[in-house]
C-alpha cells in the first residue's frame, strides 16, 4: 500500500541548489556527489527565490512586510557561524513557508542544530542573513518570541518538576495558550502528569518538550530532532500533530535522522553537509529525476524462482532480480510502463498476489547517502 | 490561509510571577538544596546558641541576639549564592535556560524570575529561623525590620552576581563543589556569623571587605544597632556592580 507522501514515480526533475558562495573546489571535495551535476544553476531552485528573499528583508512594519510573511515564514540567506574560528555553517541557505513542513537533514555535525538555534535568536549568526517572519531573531526577539514555538535537541525541560506542571507554566507565558489538558491528551501526557521531569523515558520527555513548543500556538515551529528515542505509537502521535499545525497554517521547520519521517512529513527537504545545503527539494523532486537505474519492489510469499522473470522483462542485459530479504524482491533496470506490466502478469501467472508492488528510482535515505556518504566520520 | 490573530504574551508581569514561582517551588522540593538553605542555618544557630563548642565573644549581648544576625546572613548566603550558582549551572547544562529564553519570558525576564525566585526563598528561610529563635529566646526589636530588609536586599544582590557569574562560566559539577566550598570557607572565615574583627590575624582586615563580612556586619549593625553600618553598604554595593558587571560580560548561555 502506498503511503501518503511516499516517493512516487514521475518524470519531474530533481532540483539541485548550488549555495551561491560555494567555491569552484567544491565538487572535487565531495567527490561522492558525482551522480550530481554540480553545475546545475541556482534558478533551478524552487526553495530560494531572490525575488521573496528581498521583500521580505527588506522592511519591518510595511504591508508588504505582511505579505512576505505569509510566504516566506523563515528564509536564511548565506548564514555564518563560527566557533574557535572554525565555520560549522558557512554560507547556508534555507526557507521554510507558512503551512508546511520543512525538513533539514545531514550528517552529525552538519550544522544542522547551529542553523536552527541562529533561527531561534539563541545564537548571532557570523555572516549572512536570518529572517523570521521578517524579523531579525536576535534584535526582535520580544517580538517573535510569542510567535515561535522550539523544542531543543536537548530537551531543555527542567528535570526537578511534574510534567504537565511544566507544561501548565510555559503556558503561562502567553496570553491565549492552547487548553493544556487537551495538548497532553493529544500526546498522550496524561500517564505520566505527576511524574518528575528526572524520571521520565527519553521518548515521553520529548512528547513533553513538543508540547511546550507549540502551546503557545506559534506561527514557527522549530524542532530539533523531535521523534529521537520515540516508540512507534509516540511517533505517530508527534506526527499528527504536526500534520494538523500544518494543516493551521503553521510553518514547520525539522530536523530528523530518520529517512522515512522526512519522506512521511516534509513538503520541502533541504540536505545539508558541512555547514552548506547541497540539495534542496520536495521529496519526489529529490528521488525522482536521476539517471541511475529503476526499481520495481515486490512484497509477496517468499521463494520465488526469478529466472523466470527475467526471460518476460526481454533481452536487456541490464536487468536484474534479487530477493535481498524474504519475501523482498527488487527488480532493477529500464523499468517503464510496459516492464510493470510485465511483472504483474510474471507474479498472476503465477497466482501470486503480492502485497505491495512499489516503482520508484531511489528512496531518499538513497539520495541522503549518496550526497553524503555512506562511510562514518 | 485564513487571517489568524497574531499570538501574543502573557503580560511581563505575570510571566515574571510565574517564574518567580516556579524557581522558589523548584528550590523548596529539592532535598540537597533544602538541607543547604534550611537545615544548615538552623543547625547552626541551635549549635551556636545551645552549646558551647564554639567560644563566642557576645560583646554583652545574649548569645541568641548575638548570634541570629549571623544566622540570617548566612542564611541569605546559602540561598542567594550556593543553592541559585547551583541551580542555575545545572540548568544551563540541561539547556533550560536556552529554551525559557525562546518563550516569552525572555532571557531578561528569567533573571528577574530568579532573583524573585531567592527572595521568596528567603522569606521562608526567615520565618523558619526567626520561628526557631524566637523559640530559643530571641527578643529582636520590631523597629529594626526594614534594616535588616535593606540589609537583606543587598546581600541578596552581590551573591546572586556571583551565583551567576559563576553558573554562567564554569561546569556544573564545578559550580557545585566551588559554590559548597565558598559557602563553608565564608562560614568559617568571612565574617558571617562572627565580626570580622574577631577574626584571627589577617583575616580581620580582609573579612570586612568580603561580601560575606559586609553582609554580617550589615544584619548586626541592623539588628543589634538599629542600622546598617555606611561601609558594609558601600562594599556591598561595589561587590554587586563588579559581579554584576562580570556576570553580563561573561555569563554563557550554552
């Protein structure tokens, strides 16, 4: 079955950013990125729009200022910062609009985290621009600071109190909060009420951590890595609400490990690696559109012979099957319409019906990996 | 979209309240901070006043009404200094002061909840020791009140700039062991409990000039005379600016 959001098969083409400052040297750095032209040009890029970037930096109080943003709620142009001299974001572009969901993903020690915390004022950028709502973080702190809502990495919750007394004062801090008890029913906070802050399961903190970040009803909505040490139910729980702040208006700015809740979630991924955004896209847009061969996955009863197969798909030398897990088939080469239909009538003839029949290129954790790198660091 | 209404804070006043709150509740559950800000002082003044373990130059006085000054200066020590540098540093290491700072309490507002946060601290520490000397024969003059409240204030003042100077710039485990350790050296040789003066060698004329010994000076001057001495005031005064000063240049948020 395909889930929403999934990558989905189509001849759209994959949008590369190139960071405007990025040197000439760039593509010989990263020689792993060569399935990728590095030369493709910035106004291919859907997420950076110089014509929105100046308008909405442009004035503080204007109606146009207004009107910048409702399109453009975080925009981050060409951002520095240094610690001990050593650039951990070095000329970083990001935007993030009302009403959707922006993922930014990347190796540890990207710049991910730095990124956000110069968003959410707690951190004066080095070099370049950052604007929320059309303002300044740091200098209109006062003003957006009701208007922003941010769960850190860390946590940052008090250890020593309960966690809905938590919950209950940072409430306090705005004028019209949402209903404190209907927030912890939502995400499921209520078992755990009276518990210390201390005693509490990595997963069910950061439910804590999210419900304080968006009790104030926010416009912007910072998350640093919300679903780490979740279990599968806290999850889904953490993405429902934020699919319903989406549905608000709200925009929502991420930043995930996990492939599969960027691809479930985000409208808009921006990949970073070293301190720059290297790819930026829907999540279609980045799987779709390469040059790499296609893939026809096959959820059935285990042990099918394959042999078979091949001979229906034709001559083509190029084709390929594989069980990689049981039950799991991957049949990769020129794959179009008619190779699917080939496939099917392969598994009726063999009155198989295969639980899940999934075309697509790559999958995004592909596309992070083949950016980033697939060795340690 | 829909026009949707800007969000907006709570007024300053409230979010100050309620962080004022929140910190002195935080301080009052926890057992190690209670034991330093509530048992030790009581502890001290039973054993000052109740035995005579510590030989003590009562200058004519009654060992209660010579003693209790020191008490709730140390008092004002223990919560302003020891107990705030160690909340705060653990605080900063957890990131709970990045993530208040994002809400719209503010960096500025946390500060002013915190300082709110000791002086309520304070109030309770004072009704438990007054209760326990009053009990042990305290008869304070009732006149005296508002100096020891302005003594109070600005003892308050200097050792919260050093709490904070020191959560904002050192670990927390090493915020822990220096603000225990200070607290037990300035006990025993800041001028606290006893006058300066009566201190051993060098440290009578050093002790006058600490935080501790002005503040020591200023509750018996307050309690014992009816005022606070000119001098503690003005040592007070250049203690807090200079620590004030320091904590807002070097204080760390991360």
């Amino acid at each position: 079955m395909r889930k929403e959001g999934e990558p989905q098969f189509g001849p759209i083409a994959t949008h590369l950013t190139r960071p405007v400052h990025t040197r000439d040297t760039y593509c010989a750095d990263a020689p792993r990125t060569a399935a990728y032209d590095c030369s493709v040009p910035l106004s291919d890029a859907p997420a950076i729009d110089p014509a929105q970037a100046v308008t909405a930096s442009a004035a503080t109080t204007s109606p146009a200022d207004a009107a910048a943003d409702r399109e453009v709620a975080v925009e981050v142009r060409g951002l520095v910062k240094r610690y001990d001299g050593r650039a951990v974001v070095d000329g970083l572009d990001l935007v993030a609009r009302p009403g959707a969901v922006t993922a930014v993903l990347g190796p540890n020690g990207a710049g991910k985290t730095t990124t956000i915390e110069c968003c959410e004022g707690l951190r004066s950028p080095d070099g370049g621009t950052v604007r929320v709502l059309g303002r300044d973080p740091v200098a209109d702190a006062r003003a957006l600071r009701p208007r922003v809502g941010v769960m850190l990495q860390d946590g940052g919750l008090p250890t020593g109190v309960r966690a809905l007394e938590l919950l209950r004062h940072v409430a306090a801090m705005y004028a019209a909060p949402r209903s404190v008890d209907e927030l912890a029913e939502r995400l499921g906070l209520h078992g755990f009420a009276r518990t210390t802050v201390r005693r509490l399961s990595g997963g069910q903190r950061q439910r804590v951590a999210l419900a304080a970040a968006v009790v104030g009803r926010p416009d912007v909505v910072f998350l640093d890595e919300p679903s780490a040490g979740m279990d599968p139910q806290s999850r889904r729980a953490v993405w429902d609400l934020v699919r319903e702040l989406r549905a608000d208006g709200v925009a929502i700015v991420l930043t995930t490990h996990l492939m599969d809740e960027a691809a479930d979630l985000a409208d808009h991924v921006h990949i970073v690696d070293h301190g720059r955004l290297i790819a930026s896209g829907s999540v279609r847009e980045l799987t779709d559109g390469d040059t790499g061969p296609g893939t026809v996955r096959i959820e059935a009863t285990p042990g099918l012979d394959l042999t078979g197969l091949l001979t229906t798909l034709g001559p083509n030398p190029s084709w390929a099957a594989a069980e990689p897990e049981p039950g799991v088939y991957t049949v990769t080469g020129p794959v179009d319409a008619a190779a699917l239909a080939d496939v099917t009538a392969w598994l009726a003839d063999r009155g198989v019906l295969a639980r899940s029949v999934t075309t697509g290129r790559r999958t995004l954790e592909d596309v992070f990996l083949d950016l980033t790198g697939r060795n340690l660091r | 979209m829909s026009v949707q209404t800007v969000p907006a804070a709570a007024p300053a006043v409230r979010r100050i309240a309620a962080q004022a709150s929140f910190e002195a509740r935080a301080i009052l559950r926890n057992g190690e901070q209670l034991l330093v800000t509530i048992v030790l002082p009581v502890l001290v003044l039973v054993g000052l006043v109740r035995t005579s373990f510590v030989d003590l130059d009562t200058q004519g006085y009654t060992r209660i009404d010579f003693v209790t000054p020191g008490v709730l200066a140390l008092a004002v020590m223990s919560t302003a200094f020891t107990s705030q540098a160690i909340a705060t540093a653990f605080d900063r290491r957890n990131g709970v002061l990045r993530l208040l700072a994002t809400t719209p309490l503010g960096r500025t507002g946390l500060l002013a909840g915190k300082v709110l946060g000791v002086l309520a601290v304070e109030v309770v520490q004072v009704i438990v020791i007054a209760g326990t000397a009053l009990a042990l024969g305290w008869r304070p003059e009732l006149g005296a009140l508002p100096a020891v409240v302005g003594a109070g204030l600005l003892g308050t003042a200097a050792f919260t700039a050093l709490a904070l100077l020191l959560a904002g710039t050192l670990r927390a485990e090493g915020v822990l062991a220096v603000a225990n350790l200070v607290l037990v050296l300035l006990t025993v040789g800041g001028g606290v409990l006893l006058p300066a003066a009566q201190l051993a060698g060098p440290l009578a004329h050093v002790a006058v000039l600490l935080p501790s010994g002005a503040l020591g000076e200023a509750m018996r001057g307050a309690l014992l005379h009816g005022s606070v001495p000119a001098f503690s005031v003005v040592i007070l005064l250049g203690w807090t600016a200079a620590l004030g000063a320091g904590a807002a240049r070097l204080f760390r948020w991360h």
